[in-house]
C-alpha cells in the first residue's frame, strides 16, 4: 500500500483527520530500525501529494482541507514542500477548480500565521536558489491561469484575490535569486511581463512587488552574463545582427540531418517516411540544398548523424538481445536511399562519379580516420561491449561496419578497392547467412523467402525465422519487396487465404511491420487490402467460416496498421475512393431504433445464434447473408447487449459463455477491438459499481490464449488505464491481479502509474514545452542527435499555441548559449518539413500568416527591457530559411514525381505573396519596414520571390 492508497481509503471511509495523521505516522515509522526524522524525509511531497490529487475528485471539500491543516500542524509536512508541491500540482488543470484554489490558498495563509505564532519566521521558499525559483515561477503561472474569462462572476474574484495573495506571500520580500538559473531567471521575468500588461488590473502592492522581483533578476541576469550565453548577451545580439539570413550550415552541425533521420524514423510508414523512396530523397535534396554545403561535408554530416543516431540508440535500449529499427535503418535502408539521392542530383547535372567522390571522402574520414576519434569505431566497441554479448541468437549479425560497407559496395556506392580498406575481409560473397543458405538451395533470394511463408509453415516456425531476417539487414530489402508484391497479387485476384495469412503474420510479429515500414510505403498495402474487404461477397465463397476467419485477420491488420503508423481514413485506390473510418468506430453501441434496417435484421439473427439457448450454432447461411462490415457495426451492440441480460440475470451464464467462445475463435476474433473498448468505456462510466459481470468478461476475453495478438495491442493500454484508475475500488476481483496479467499478457514492463516517487508527472499541457526545450538541450549539448516529434506535440495542443512555445523558447535558447544557425536549422525543421499524420496540419503557412504579424505588432509595441534586435533577425532568417526551404522541396519533390505538390500547405510563391501584402500594407510598422528590407537584401531571396522586388 502505498501514501496515496492510505489517503485515499481514509477519506472515503470517512476517518477523522487526526486518525488519518495517526495512520500516516505508522506506515512511515513502521519500520523501527529508521528515525522518525528520517521516514518523514522524502515523504513530504508524498503526502501533500496524496491529498492533493483528492481534490480532483471532490473539488473544495472541507475534509481534505482539514487533513491538509492536520498535516501541517503535526509538521507531517513543511510548509515550504507543500507550497512547492502545490503549485507544481496546479499546473493541471484538474486543480484549478475555483473553490479548490480558493480553499488550498486561504489554508496556506492561515498555515503561515500558525507557524509565525508559534517561532519567528515562516519561510514559503526553500532555501536552494533553484528551488525557490521553481516555485515563483509555478505561482506566477497559476496567477496568469488564474486570470480566466470563463470563470463565473462571483468565483473570480475570489481566485484571483486568493492567488494573488499567495504570489505576494511569495515574492515579497524579494527572494535572493543568487547562483540561481538563468533560463528559470528568464522564465519568470516573460510571466512577469505578461502579467503586468494584462487587460485585469492587479491589486496595486501585488504589482510592485512584481515590478521589485522582475527589476532584481534582470539585475542578475546583467551581472551573471555567463547564465545567459557562452560569451556575452551582447555578443549573441551581434552575432545574430550581422548574419546572412541565408548563409550556409557550419561543417559540424548534423542538427539537420540528425532531425531528418529521426523523422525518417518517425514517419515510417507514410507519405513522407523512410518507405516512401521519392518523398524521402526529396526531403534530403532539399536539406542538402538549404545548407548550402558543399557535397562532401554534407554527406559527412549525413552520416556523422546516422552513427550518432546508432550510438544515442543503443545507449539507451532497454533490450539489447535484439538489434534496434535504427540499426535496421541505416543498415539496410539508408544505403539505397543514398543511391536515390545519387540519381536525383545527377538529373541536376551532378555526376555519379562526382557523387561517389565526395561519398568516398566522407567515408574516408568516417571510417579512415583517426581511430580515437572514428565515429563508426566508437560505435563498433560501443556495439561489442553492450550488444553482441547479450545476444543470444545463435546466427549474429555481422559488424555494422562489415554490413554496411557491404551494402554501399553491392548497390555500387563504392568500388570494391574502396570497400577493401574499409573492410579488408570483403570480398563478392555476401556476409547474409540467409543469402547463402538461398545460393546453396540454388534459388532465387525472394523465392527463397517466399517459401519460409508457406501456410504449411508453423507460426512459432515463422516467427524464428522473422527474427533470423530482422537480425539480416541485408536481407531487409528482399523481404519487404516479397511482402508488397504478395499484397498486390492477393489484393488484385481477391485471393482471401493468400492475404490473410500474411496479415496474420505481420499483425502477430510487429518488428517484422516495422521492416517492411522501412522499405515501403503502407498506404498501397492497406488500400489494396481494404479494397478487398470492402468487395467481399460471401455468396461467392466455397467455405464461408474459413474465408470470414481470413476476413478478420485483414481486418485486424487494418486496424492495427492505421493506429500504429496513422495512415489516413481516406486512401486512393484504382478502384476510386475508400474510406476506412468505419474501421476505427466498432465500438458503438445502438438501440434498434437507431439501426439501419439491414443492420436490425443483422442484429436479431447473429443475437439468436450466438446467445439464445436453444440455438444450434452458426450456420453458413448467415454467414453468407451478412456483409462484414455489418458484421463489425453490429458485434459491439451483440455483445453488451448479451453482457448486461446477463448481469440482469436474463440470460444463463452457461449460454452467456458459449457466445463468447465464438468471440474468442477465428471466425469473430476480429470483432473484439470495438467491444473490449466497449466494455472499457461501460465499466468506466459506472465508475466500477455494479460492474462486476463486465470486469468477469473482460478478464475473461484479455487473457484467453486464444485472443489474437492484435487486440491486445490495440486494447491493451486502453484496459490498463482503466484498471489504474480503479485501484483502490472494493470489488470481489482483484484489479492489481487483473491489471498485473494484463502486463503479463500484453508483454510490456511498464512503470508504476501509482507511484509518487521520483519528479511530479508532467502535465499533458506541458508536454510540447518540454520536447522542444529538450530537443534545443540535445543540440547545444553535443551529446546526443536531437529529434522532435511534432506530430506527438500536436496531438496535447493546437498548431497556433505550439508555434507560440515554439518560438518563446527558441529566443530563450538563443540567450542561454544555442548558436544562431543551429535555432535556424532547427526552425526550419519544424515549419517546414511535411508531415504524414493527418493530425499534423502544415505550420509554415500558419506561421508565416499568424505567428508572424503578432510578433511584428509586439516588436512594435515592445514591453519594457524586451531584447529586439537579436529577436527579429532571427525572426528573418527563419522566414527567409523557411521560404526557401519550401521552394527547393517543391522543385525536389516535382523532379521525383513530375507532378506539382504542395504538401506544406500551399505554394512557397501563394505563402510569399501574402506575406509581401502584409508586410506593405503595414506603412507605419517600423519592425515591418525592418523585415521587408532584410529579406530584398538578399539577392537570392528577390530572385527566387520577385513579388518582393514588385510588392515591396
């Protein structure tokens, strides 16, 4: 039992706050070898934590505030960690109910004119600069939040009134910042500023003492100009005044390519991932073009950030008995992409004898080098001593630098006296067991492959020898081409059998999608064999059990494919159109009223056969007679439908289980995602009571042997959420077994999400902050390749607050010591790179037409001591950079294609003619004036926009 759990059956069973307090003394001090002193150390924040998660649940109540009175008064908790531990809290939103502010502020108030009774001070602040600052910050914060127009007349001024006061308690005297950080320094001065100039007045003590704090760590910022960059404050603002808005990379940064490869990676799958070979080549095209280094460096850079990104991969691996997707990447994928890029520069007029020059220099300082200082010998002895040991397989892979110095050589990247000085051992015969193992066969590779994916093959066969191919990358190529040509072929001749079983395999082995993911893009498989759902005619089949069992195995392929690598509901096929929304919402539960006419006569046939007692099973005929994506809309409805009788004890439990078994065999195996998600949200809308039957049957479906592996996957965190949140709720089943076997079943460790110890959870607000604060940390650390998910960072907030926090810590970075190219490069990934997730809008035209003109009215109207001139050349050279950016992919992306595509929006030349509008139409902005003449100072901007040399 954990503090949270004590807390929680304390309250609810109604314990007074002194027992309560009683109880948390035992289990701290249970243990009699440790000091009172000691247990209460580290507990602190536990226990405030406890209580205050509570207050989501029963918002303003009394009881909790006196437990909180209790705690502090028997010194359970000091002041100073419950603040900090407060605030921290408050920035979910779940604490931000008025009456709970209100009563958790009023308590800390009344707590410090207790402890200043009873000694001569009450610090709120801890005593570490950072700390104390952490905590300012967390306040001030909460103030700005406080401040919301929604809020109810009479409860306003209420919260305002009683957080103000507590900033005030804060910061009043002003707290000595000395060795603090300067970005936290930062970070309370842009609050600071805001709050100032917000349109609510603010109590006019409250405003000073502002005023007081921001002056002081301006003052401290001043004094320690080391806080704020590597050299001085002024000499970023020079630095950054005096560049070339369109200069070119510096030779060491790999910030590009290292964030293009992760997004490779990331992208997988899609339209702009590593499978789609025109779209990537397209995307390094135009980085090479946007850095503007010459060839040889920037494929240095290219593959200094593949190794870098092996290094960072293997580093932290939690399972080191398999070779990673990057490994797999870079191994046998990366090689064919550069044979692309190879081919699209020479329809630029570049040689491939050229290119293979400027590859070989590369390599030679790569792999040639200084062996102290060879990335691929650092990853090489890295590999050695963290990976080969742990492997188990007794066909290992060869070392990297074998394999992919083989790869360059086989696609002919590199002649074979190069590939000998790399790798002296080389020779014609390929190092792929696999490969030999077809040459001894006398075979062809593919047909080699094919074979070891006979129906006749077992699938624990299957599986070993998917884990023989995903330890061969160079045997990747060959397996992921024998996969799409047996989609294709199946798709196209309707063969049912033939593409079943090959989803069956790659939805029960998803190391293996993921190869495939590499090397191909999936929207051709999926609307391939979506297309051969939706023109299934059970009329026309021999076998009609058999042929719906292959059904269901394409159909959990589908779900599973479009969930994991968020391929779009529409598809284009040859056949026109589809949409596979229907796939995502099987789990709707409707009255017969509500029902299509085809679907209420679908509903009362399969009802009887599956849960009536005298049925006599399902009969070919109603399988033949009902479309399966009827089938699928109606299976969720059955199910509850059945599930609740029962509950009612309408229905034998002896019926009840024989309808489910049907559910747990091959024939509607693949209806359970929607109904387990219906179980899920039934269970959690009761809040478990009265749910007891629905926990059985849920417990009964997720750990049945028999359940398809792809359920589990598409369910599986869905019911461990559930579980979570009914920790602690009475029930006859065990929730913490339960949700234990789920682990179990599922494969997966996960972490405690009851445990308090160690840092608070991040609130899903501040999720994207701390992604790109983390991603800036990577690039100015040199330790490891940055990457940045921004299609994750759009899914917690909209496009417009995203580009905000974007560009808020971009200037941060600039003053804690980012270089000025780097912020730029980094930019430039962000806006304009295009995306596959049909979550992610594009960002540049939303930059460029919202982001920008508020940033040139605040550059105009600047708020006292802002920087500006560092600011606003960046603010250029990221417009310009971008600009341009979006033009070279648009070149690139029409050479691969021979077709116009605009997948950032809209056109570079539509998006440069509404920011020339703007920007002339805006007469007397002087920071629009600015703007508009650095951006025609560049030749190679006007030349390539000339509606800024005709509109400006």
């Amino acid at each position: 039992m954990s503090l949270s759990d004590l807390t929680r059956n304390a309250f609810q069973s109604g314990l007074s706050p002194t027992k309560w307090a009683g109880l948390c003394q035992m289990f701290l001090w249970r243990d009699s070898t440790t000091s009172q002193s000691a247990a209460l150390a580290g507990s602190e924040a536990e226990i405030s934590r406890s209580v205050l998660m509570l207050f989501e649940y029963y918002p303003g109540d009394t009881v909790l505030q006196a437990y909180l009175k209790e705690a502090i008064q028997n010194k359970l908790i000091s002041l100073v960690t419950f603040v900090s531990t407060f605030l921290q809290a408050a920035r979910s939103r779940a604490l931000r109910d008025p009456a709970t502010l209100y009563l958790v502020c009023r308590t800390i108030q009344e707590a410090r004119l207790w402890s200043e009774a009873a000694s001569s001070s009450a610090p709120l602040l801890s005593e570490d600069p950072n700390l104390a600052l952490e905590t300012v910050r967390d306040a001030l914060e909460l103030l700005r939040a406080a401040f919301d127009p929604m809020l109810p007349a009479q409860h306003f001024q209420r919260v305002v009134g009683s957080v103000g006061s507590l900033v005030l308690s804060l910061i009043n005297p002003t707290p000595n910042v000395v060795n603090a950080s300067g970005a936290l320094a930062l970070e309370c001065i842009e609050n600071i500023k805001d709050l100032l100039l917000h349109p609510y007045a603010l109590e006019q003590n409250l405003k000073q003492s502002l005023e007081n704090l921001a002056v002081s760590l301006s003052f401290f910022l001043d004094d320690h100009s080391s806080l704020t960059s590597r050299g001085s404050l002024s000499g970023a603002r020079s630095s950054l005044g005096q560049a070339d808005i369109l200069g070119p990379g510096q030779d060491n940064d790999i910030t590009t390519c290292s964030l293009l490869l992760s997004q490779m990676i990331m992208d997988r799958g899609g339209a702009y991932g590593s499978g789609h070979e025109a779209h990537v080549t397209a995307l390094i095209v135009t980085a090479f073009r946007t850095n503007g280094l010459p060839l040889p460096k920037f494929l240095l850079q290219l593959l200094q950030a593949a190794i870098a990104c092996l290094m960072q991969d293997l580093s932290l691996s939690t399972n080191k008995r398999q070779l990673s997707l990057w490994n797999a990447f870079v191994a046998g994928r990366l090689p064919r992409l550069l044979v692309s890029f190879e081919q699209a520069l020479g329809m630029d007029g570049i040689p491939a004898t050229d290119f293979r020059a400027a590859l070989c220099e590369a390599l030679n300082l790569i792999c040639l080098g200084d062996p102290l200082s060879s990335p691929l010998v650092q990853y090489e002895s890295m590999w050695s001593i963290m990976g080969s040991n742990h492997l188990e397989n007794s066909d290992k892979t060869s070392p990297f630098t074998r394999v992919f110095t083989y790869q360059l050589y086989s696609f002919e990247l590199v002649d074979q006296a190069f590939a000998a000085k790399i790798d002296p051992s080389l020779t014609d015969d390929t190092p792929s067991r696999l490969q030999a193992e077809a040459r001894e066969a006398g075979v062809d590779f593919e047909l080699y492959l094919s074979q070891k994916f006979s129906p006749d093959i077992s699938a624990a066969d299957t599986r070993t020898f998917l884990q023989r191919i995903y330890s061969d990358p160079i045997s990747h190529t060959a397996f992921a081409e024998m996969i799409r040509k047996r989609f294709d072929v199946a798709s196209s001749n309707s063969e049912i059998e033939t593409l079943g079983h090959i989803s069956r395999i790659l939805s029960a082995n998803e190391a293996a999608l993921d190869l495939v993911s590499l090397h191909t893009g999936l929207s051709p498989l999926v609307s391939g064999a979506l297309a051969l759902v939706e023109g299934y005619d059970g009329e026309a089949v021999g076998d009609p059990q058999s042929s719906l069992g292959h059904l269901g195995d394409i159909v959990l392929f589908l779900q599973l494919t479009s969930a994991r690598f968020k391929i779009p509901d529409t598809l284009q096929h040859k056949n026109g159109t589809l949409d596979m929304g229907y796939l995502r919402r099987t789990d709707g539960i409707l009255s017969l009223p509500a029902m299509p006419e085809e679907e209420v006569g679908a509903f009362k046939t399969w009802f009887k056969a599956l849960f009536d007692k005298n049925s006599e099973g399902i009969e070919d005929g109603i399988i033949r007679t009902t479309r399966p994506k009827t089938l699928l809309a109606i299976s969720a409805t059955i199910f509850m439908n059945a599930v609740r009788t029962s509950g009612d004890r309408k229905l034998d439990p002896d019926v009840l289980n024989n309808g489910i078994s049907y559910f747990l065999g091959p024939l509607l195996g693949w209806t359970l995602p929607g109904i387990i998600l219906a179980l899920v949200r039934d269970i959690r809308a009761s809040k478990f009571s009265s749910r007891l039957q629905h926990l059985n049957v849920l417990r009964i479906l997720l750990l049945s042997p028999s359940l398809p592996r792809p359920v589990l996957s598409l369910c599986g965190p869905s019911v461990l959420r559930l579980l979570f949140e009914g920790q602690g709720i009475t029930t006859t089943l065990d929730i913490a077994a339960f949700q234990s076997e789920v682990v179990k079943a599922i494969g997966a460790s996960i972490p405690d999400l009851g445990s308090s110890q160690g840092p608070s959870p991040v609130h899903w607000g501040d999720q994207p902050r701390q992604a790109i604060q983390y991603a800036i940390a990577s690039i100015q650390s040199d330790k490891g390749p940055p990457s940045l998910n921004v299609a994750a960072c759009l899914i917690e907030c909209s496009p417009t607050d995203f580009l905000r926090t974007f560009w808020v810590e971009l200037n941060m970075s600039l003053k804690t010591g980012l270089a000025s190219d780097a912020a730029k490069r980094f930019a430039i990934f962000v806006l304009a790179t295009p995306r596959s997730n049909p979550r992610s809008p594009p960002l540049l035209p939303i930059f460029l037409h919202n982001i920008v003109p508020s940033l040139i009215d605040r550059f105009d109207h600047p708020k006292p001591g802002q920087p500006m001139a560092g600011d606003l050349e960046l603010l250029v050279a990221v417009v310009a950079s971008c600009m341009m950016s979006a033009l070279q992919l648009e070149r690139a992306l029409q050479a691969a294609s021979c077709e116009e595509a605009y997948p950032l929006g809209s056109s570079s030349s539509s998006m440069a003619s509404g920011l020339a509008s703007d920007l002339r139409h805006r007469q007397r902005s002087a920071t629009a004036k600015f703007v508009a003449q650095r951006l025609t100072s560049s030749q190679t901007f006007v030349a390539n926009f000339p509606v800024f040399k005709t509109e400006i």
